[in-house]
C-alpha cells in the first residue's frame, strides 16, 4: 500500500515534533535547564514571587533615586545563571523582598521560566502532545492547569509590576 504525498505532508508536523522532542532529550541541558525541570512550582510559592515582585514595584516608586541605579546595576545582554544569582543576591532591595516573601534567589530567578514553560506544556498537552518528564516537570504542568486563571492573574500583574520596577 503506497501513501500518498498528502498524507505524507499532513503527518509531516507530528514527525517534526517528534524528532525535535527526542532529539531535545538526548542533547545535555545547561545548568539553568536544569534547574527549571527540577523546579517544583507551587501556588504559594507563585503568590509569594507576585507579592515580592509588587513590593520591588512599590519600593521603586517610593525611592526612584535608588530604583534608577538599580537599574544601572543590572547586567546587560546575556547572563548565566550563576552570574544571575549572585547578581540577586548582591542587590539588597531584592534581597529584602525575598527575605519578606521567604523565597530565594534561585525562586526570583526560575519562576518566570519555570511558570512559562508550564503553561506551553499545558497547552500543548491539550492538543494531545506528550513532554519528557526529564526537561518539564509534569507537577508543574498539573498545577498551572489547576490553577489557571490564577497563574495568568498574578503573571500578568508579575509583568506589570517587572516593568515598573526594571523599566522593561
């Protein structure tokens, strides 16, 4: 039985996904690819990173001086992780955020991705495609889909408060 070059063409995106999935599996994660499948999301600690995030917003329209050289501080272009993290660390009004919300800098830092790629997963799960457990932590998967309308409410907050903050 021949198939024909139609068929062919209509399978060709689920052969694609196919091949980039395993494909992505076999290559070696970095460091901070790592960590996001590592991560284990939770509601509270999604609230916390809101709550943090809206009180860097606030302290930098309470002290603008000091928010404008925050901004200075911040690395510009490409970080790696390690780099990220001590930057947080180094930087004492988010450090007291942090503190306040009982998160650490390896939270601040993962969250958006870690957040993000659950939702895609979230997404695409629902059109029937399956993820490697070992490159997006199915918790995750399960506790935005749970917990949907929350985790776009404080996101889209999160982004508001970012760019009030970091001015982007």
């Amino acid at each position: 039985m021949r198939s024909s070059p139609l068929l062919f063409l209509r399978r060709l995106p689920l052969l694609l996904t196919a091949i980039l999935v395993s494909s992505a599996s076999a290559q070696p994660m970095d460091e901070f690819t790592r960590e996001v499948a590592r991560y284990e999301l939770t509601m509270p600690n999604l609230e916390a990173y809101g709550a943090a995030l809206a009180g860097l917003a606030e302290w930098a329209e309470t002290k603008p001086a000091e928010a404008a050289a925050l901004r200075q501080r911040a690395p510009k272009g490409p970080t790696t992780y390690p780099q990220t993290l001590a930057y947080i660390a180094g930087e004492p009004a988010i450090a007291a955020q942090l503190k306040a919300a009982k998160l650490t800098g390896r939270d601040f830092v993962l969250m958006p991705a870690v957040v993000m790629q659950a939702q895609l997963a979230a997404l695409g799960e629902a059109q029937g495609r399956t993820f490697p457990a070992d490159r997006i932590n199915p918790k995750n998967i399960a506790t935005v889909r749970a917990n949907e309308t929350r985790v776009g409410e404080i996101m889209a907050k999160v982004a508001a408060d970012r760019a009030r903050t970091f001015g982007r």
